[in-house]
C-alpha cells in the first residue's frame, strides 16, 4: 500500500509570550514534529481536510525555548486534530 503524503499549510502561528529571536527554532520544531507525529498517527490514511481555523489551546513554556517550545506546539496540534 503507497501511503500519501501529509501536506500541512499553516498560513498564521501565533504565539504570544514568546521571545521573538525564538521564532525561527520554534517554527523549525513546529515543521518537524508535526512531520513525525502526524505520518506516525494515522493521518497519512485519513480523507483530505480543509481546517479553516484550529485553536490547539495552550502551551506552557516553563523553561524550555525554541525546539522545546515549538514539540509543545506541535502535540497541541495534534491534540487538537484528534478532537
């Protein structure tokens, strides 16, 4: 069986309480972890979706930053589409 590919478009991440020289290593860690969590999670097989607007709710930062910050983001996400 081929699976298809997961094709994600995020047009806006907003994030507030963030340093802003973090933006880049988080948006990297966004792209990837969803890369991994999303092909690992049964989505390749899932019918085509079109999301207008997903709310993943809140992420605590505590200590992390950037690559931490942006793994967070992404299970959010996951999380989300689960719902």
């Amino acid at each position: 069986m081929t699976r298809r590919p997961i094709r994600v478009h995020i047009g806006e991440l907003v994030l507030h309480g963030f340093d802003p020289l973090d933006r880049h290593s988080i948006g990297d860690a966004v792209r990837g972890e969803l890369a991994d969590v999303l092909g690992a999670g049964g989505f390749a097989d899932a019918p085509a979706m079109r999301i207008p607007r997903l709310r993943a709710g809140t992420v605590r930062a505590g200590s992390r930053r950037g690559e931490g910050i942006g793994t967070e983001v992404a299970r959010a996400v996951q999380g989300a589409f689960r719902k």
